[in-house]
C-alpha cells in the first residue's frame, strides 16, 4: 500500500487571502514530499471558490520547486475542456518542466455549474464520451505524429512539443465508477482512481470489484487502483467527533454545488442555515464517522488496513475539509507518523 495527499485551496469566506492560502497548501504538499508520501494530487475547477484549482499544471509545475522526491498528479483534469492535443502538450511540457515526476489523472467532471459555464449544453454522457475519445489520444500524440477522425475532435498528423520527459509519457488514471469506466480504464492501460465519497465500505468494496472484473477480462499487464477517501486522524474520541461534525458540513456544502440550484456570487455559493445543514440526514456525523476514513491513529490503520485487504495498491489522504490549516496539518503530522508506519 503506498499513500498520496488528494490537496486544494478552500475559500470560505471572502476574509480568507488567496496568498495565505496557497502557503499553507504548499505547507501540506511539503509535509507530504517530507513524510514520505508517494504522490501530491490536485485537480481542476473553475469560478467555485469552494475548490480553487483553475490549471493543475500551473500548480503542480510550481510544487516540483517546494518539494523533493513525491510525484505529482493531476487530480484530475477534466479532459471536456480541452483539445487533446492541448492536454497532450500541457502535460508534456509540464512533465519536462519537473523532470518526469507527471502523472495524469483524468475525468468528465462532475459539476454541472462548471458545465453549464464552460461547456454549455453538455451533459455527462457527452463529457465521459469526450474524456474518452481524449484520453485514448493522448499516448500517440505523445509518442510522434498522429492523425485523428472522431465523434468530438479531428485533426491532421499532430505530434506535442515538447515531448515528456517520461519515455512513454505520464503514467494516466481514469476516474472511474461504473463498470463502463472500468472496463475501458483498464482496456486501454490505464490506472484506476476511485472516489467513492460519503458512501462506505460497501462502496469501497463495489468499486475495487468492477476494478477487478475489468482486469479478469483483460489480457495485459494489471494497472494500479487508487482509492481517494476523506481522511481525518484525531488526536483524541473529541477531536474525532469535531472533525466529523466538520465533514458533515463540508459535505453539505459539496452537495449543494453538486445540485447547482442555490445562488453564487464572487466565487461563493449562498450560505446555508444551521437548520439545513442538520436537517440533512445523509451528510449527519454520526454518518460521517461510519462511512468515511476518520478516527484515532488505530482506527485510521485498522480501516485503511481492510482497504489494503481488497487489493487497492494506493490510498490517497483527501485533505479537503473546511478544516483551518491547523486542524489539516495536525492531522496529516499524525498520519505520517503514526499510520504509514504500520504499513512499511
């Protein structure tokens, strides 16, 4: 089992500086490249100050020069809004930048506030058909001259300049979650990233199953699988119980950008009330602290180590919380510390 930090910049409030901000996660990222972690993954989204993260390769190209050994991924880019040969010469050129530490993860997305702003009209079906037809691309384009027809994009004999650094190019994962995704994730070659959120263990289990399925049907070489999971390390049963309660919110929050149905101005959806916060019986902490990856450092190991029983080869630490920075970094010191070490 190896361990990654899944990291963005949150905004909460409008009295929150963007500078501070990225110092503090660029003070995550460092804790992580220091404690041993394997990866640093960050993603892409647009106009939600919820989850800041407009170019992953901006970001990623600048941690390469606050860290030392961790690779760095895309956590993930959503590939419907780019040109394949953009995203191929993106993460070449990043690639080239950090020295060959890229590796690229992709999706569809999964809001439709950022569709409906930058893709209007698109749907998921669209978005996931996109991904795909990009995502198979990239390789050749890599590689040397390609030509392409196809449903969404063609072109002429196009290669990316610069080339990667990495002979091949980045590694790539697909964020899959039905059987579908799997199947063509690993068809294809590529990693697997699953994120099954709030949902359990139940989920947990489902989704290293469709990963299995596809790999039982497929005749080449078996690709990784990451699971992202909301992760919090408590200091104590009260500091677990804080952090649950914290999540609960988070995730309230996360939902209500899910539906696109409240107002959003300067970056900030409308605030939501305590009465519809605890009215929300999904997202309840006693919910929270069943389903996601939370508890003491025994807890933590005790769940991550039935996570490494279903045969998933990575766990990534989803850090992303509403939390302040101490809280995160606190929690972060205690799993490097106290949790990876139950797994060298």
């Amino acid at each position: 089992m190896e361990f990654s930090l899944f990291a963005h910049m949150e905004r909460l409030t409008p009295e929150q500086p963007h500078a501070q901000l990225y110092e503090e996660f660029i003070a995550l990222c460092k804790m992580a490249d220091d404690g041993g972690m394997r990866a640093i993954w960050t993603g892409e989204h647009h106009g939600m100050e919820f989850t800041i993260a407009p170019n992953p390769f901006t970001t990623l190209v600048d941690l390469a020069h606050h860290t030392k050994n961790v690779r760095l991924g895309t956590g993930t880019v959503v590939a419907p809004f780019w040109h394949p040969i953009k995203l191929a010469g993106e993460a070449a050129s990043a690639d080239l930048m950090t020295g060959g530490r890229i590796e690229l993860g992709i999706a569809r997305g999964a809001y439709s506030y950022e569709y409906e702003r930058l893709m209007p009209g698109m749907d998921a079906w669209e978005a996931g058909q996109r991904m795909r037809e990009t995502a198979t691309l990239l390789p050749k384009l890599w590689s040397g001259d390609h030509a392409h027809e196809g449903e969404f994009y063609s072109f002429p004999s196009t290669t990316t300049a610069p080339r990667p650094a990495q002979e091949g190019g980045p590694p790539i994962w697909i964020a899959a979650r039905d059987p579908n995704s799997h199947e063509y994730g690993v068809h294809n070659g590529f990693n697997i990233q699953v994120t099954p959120l709030w949902q359990g263990l139940e989920e947990i289990e489902t989704l290293k199953s469709r990963f299995d399925d596809a790999c039982e049907s497929y005749a080449g070489p078996r690709p990784k699988v990451m699971l992202l999971h909301h992760t919090y390390v408590g200091a104590d049963d009260a500091d677990v119980a804080l952090a649950a309660q914290q999540l609960s919110r988070f995730y309230c929050y996360f939902g209500a950008w899910f539906q696109n149905k409240r107002p959003v101005a300067q970056g900030l959806i409308a605030e939501l009330s305590e009465d519809e916060i605890k009215s929300n019986a999904m997202m309840a902490p006693d919910n929270m602290m069943r389903d996601l990856t939370i508890g003491t450092s025994r807890q933590v190991i005790d769940q991550i180590k039935r996570y490494e029983d279903l045969g998933y080869d990575e766990y990534a630490f989803w850090i992303d919380s509403g939390m302040d920075h101490t809280r995160k970094a606190e929690s972060l010191a205690r799993f490097i510390d106290d949790v990876m070490p139950a797994f060298t």
